[in-house]
C-alpha cells in the first residue's frame, strides 16, 4: 500500500471508529464561509463582525487585489484595559475561540479574534504565501489598523507558531504570550517534510468522507467530546458543498507547506522577550506527530518552554489538542491567572535542555539561526510540508 493510501485508511479507521453512533451531516444543504455563525455559546448573541483592509500585507506580498480579513473586536471595560488577539489553528477559524471570546471580555479585556488569510469569514487568495511570518505580518498590521499598542496575542497551534514568528520578528509589538498547543517546536527531517506533501492535497481535503473528518476533529483534537461541539462536524462538512470551499482547501495546502519552515522559530526562540505562557493538553493526539513520530507533547512542550528565556508551561491532565474547547474551565482559569500578572509567573526549569537530535546519515544538517534583536525570517528552503499542526481533512 502507498504511504498516501496509508495515511487514508489510518484517518478513515480512526472516523470509523470514535464516530460510533453520531449524525450525519452529508444530506444537509451547502453553507457559505460568510454564513457561518459566529455568536456567543448558549446566548447565540452574534460577535460584530469587521473586515480590515491590509494595503501593506498587500503591497509586500504583491498581491493582485487588495487583502481584507474579518475579526471581532469585543470592546473593553476601560480604555487602560489590555487587549487579548487570538489567532487560531490550522483549517480553523475564529469560532473556535467560541469558549475564550466574552469570558475574557468579561473580565475587563478588550477581545480581538481574527480570521486569517485563506480561513474563516477573510479573503482567500490564492497568491498569498501562506507562510507563518506572512500570517505574523497579517496579525501585526491588523493590530497596527486597530490602533492596539501591545497587545497579548493568544495563538493556537498553527497560530502558536504564527505568534512564536510575531514575537521574535516584532518585539516591541506585543506585551505577552500565551501559546496554545503551539505548531513549530517539534522537528522534522526533509524525509519526513517530502512524505507529507505527497499525501496533503486539495481534493484529500475537499472529498474527505464524513467518517474521516469525525475521526480528524473528534478523536485527533478531543479527549472531552459533547454535542455541544457537534457543529464543528456539521459546519465543516456543510462548508466542502461551497464554491469558496476550494479556495479553502488550497489555502490549507499551502499553509501546511508554510508551517514546514519552522526553522526560523526553532533557531530564534531565545530572542522572545516578553512573558510567555504555554498551555497544552497532556493527552494531545496531533503533537508529536502521530503517523511519524509518536510520543509524548509533553517532551516538545519543554523543549520550547527550555528555550524560551522565563517561559512557564501549563500541563492540562487528560485534555487534547484543541484544549481551549475540550476543556475550556481549566483553560481560561489558567491563562486569566497569568495574564493578570505576566512577570509572576513561574518559569519552567529543564534538568537539562532537551537536545536536538543528530540529523540520520544523509539528512542536511541544520542551519544555524543567525543572532541578533530581531532577525529576518528565514527562506524558504524547499517546497516540503511538516505536519506539525496535525492532519485534518
């Protein structure tokens, strides 16, 4: 069998069997991108929904018409209040801040959740790079737009390596980090990056039967799923029935080849500066990688925390990978205790710093990260995706 026909009937048999006895939603009609329901749970009060207009992100990336991406903007008990920007995962969108977005406004913040390029209610061209350091620059000059001086940024997993680009590249931009299951600590090699582009495809993506995606959602991002998540399925499988939706599927494609240059966060980490919180779930499914590495996420989680300077790591027993909504009580629990006072918390302390491994006989060695305040991001090295958001059709 070919590691791509491989990887399919893995994800099919992981739908087959964690779905069990769950609807279907294959017989219901196409829903829109700009139709999804962006609104608190329970209350269904709709977010307000904006659209920025980005000339600069535009002008850099040379893009043929100019870039516009949807946020929220939940405004602040006061005008010294700070400001919280959350950024989410790979083939997400803002929605799936749905457990975070009014609590925290509640507690005094000014709440900003964006939609980045390529995801959610934005556009989705199919120019833009889709690298982390372009999805950075998206989320710097929205902030810039805003008018937000510093504000916290809150990435999960593909947005945790998007913020991880943000805080190295922009320093003075930003007050403190918290990092949610965050992509980009964990190392590939070229033969692993080579393998995942061969099995990563639009139509994988567009034509994924019903079964694979509850296996991808529910059982690779869950260890607490309740109907009260059951949207997540019906919204995904209504969106493959939409004409934008290859526009999406492409866009996941390339971000997954964006997320493969990791390099640059993994070599610069050191130069983050500010207070950094990194949460995750001790049963994380999707980090290591399961089809290539296994193990544990708790050994790439101290990796990151070993490197970042006071950085303080937030094990969350028994929750997966999309911990903000598998156990959402912890969670803001937690990261409200440290965005109450950043310069408190206490740093993680390695016995000793995890060591990268030797690269295998044949493998490149890596490069070393050039030093300095506030370095440039590295080129793209090659065409190669790492999977080091996860898998989802």
């Amino acid at each position: 069998m070919s590691s791509s026909r491989a990887f399919t009937a893995l994800l099919l048999a992981a739908g087959l069997s964690s779905a069990g006895c769950v609807r279907s939603y294959a017989g219901e009609s196409a829903l829109s991108f700009q139709d999804l329901d962006y609104s608190t749970e329970g209350t269904k009060q709709p977010w307000p929904v904006h659209r920025a207009a980005l000339p600069d992100v535009t002008a850099r990336y040379k893009l043929a018409t100019e870039l516009n991406v949807a946020y929220v903007d939940l405004p602040a008990s006061s005008p010294d209040a700070k400001t919280v920007v959350f950024v989410h995962g790979l083939g997400s969108y803002l929605k799936f801040w749905r457990a975070q977005l009014d609590v925290f406004q509640a507690q005094g913040y000014r709440v900003i959740a964006v939609d980045l390029p390529g995801y959610g209610k934005s556009d989705k061209p199919a120019t833009f790079p889709y690298t982390m350091e372009a999805m950075a620059d998206v989320v710097h000059e929205l902030t810039r737009v805003l008018g937000v001086d510093k504000p916290i940024l809150a990435g999960h997993s593909m947005g945790g390596q998007t913020s991880l680009s943000y805080a190295i590249r922009y320093p003075e931009a930003l007050s403190a980090l918290v990092l949610v299951s965050p992509a980009g600590f964990e190392k590939f090699s070229w033969n692993e990056k080579a393998w995942f582009a061969r099995v990563m495809s639009s139509e994988f993506i567009k034509y994924a039967p019903e079964a694979n995606i509850w296996g991808s959602v529910r059982q690779g991002n869950f260890m607490h799923w309740g109907p009260q998540h059951d949207w997540l399925i019906e919204e995904r499988v209504r969106l493959a029935k939409s004409p934008e939706f290859d526009s999406y599927a492409y866009a996941n494609v390339r971000t997954v080849r964006g997320l493969a240059h990791n390099d640059f966060v993994r070599e610069n980490i050191q130069h983050i500066t500010v207070p950094t919180l990194i949460v995750y779930g001790t049963d994380d499914r999707l980090i290591p990688n399961p089809f290539l590495h296994g193990g544990e996420a708790r050994e790439i989680m101290e990796y990151g925390a070993s490197r970042i300077p006071g950085a303080a790591l937030a094990p969350m027993k028994g929750c997966g990978h999309t911990v903000q909504l598998d156990c959402p009580a912890p969670f803001n629990e937690t990261v409200l205790a440290f965005l109450k006072d950043p310069e408190a918390a206490t740093p993680f302390l390695a016995k000793e710093a995890p060591k990268d491994k030797a690269p295998k006989p044949g493998e490149p060695a890596p490069v070393p990260g050039a030093p300095g305040n506030q370095p440039s991001p590295t080129p793209a090295q090659n065409d190669a995706p790492a999977p080091s958001d996860g898998p989802r059709p």
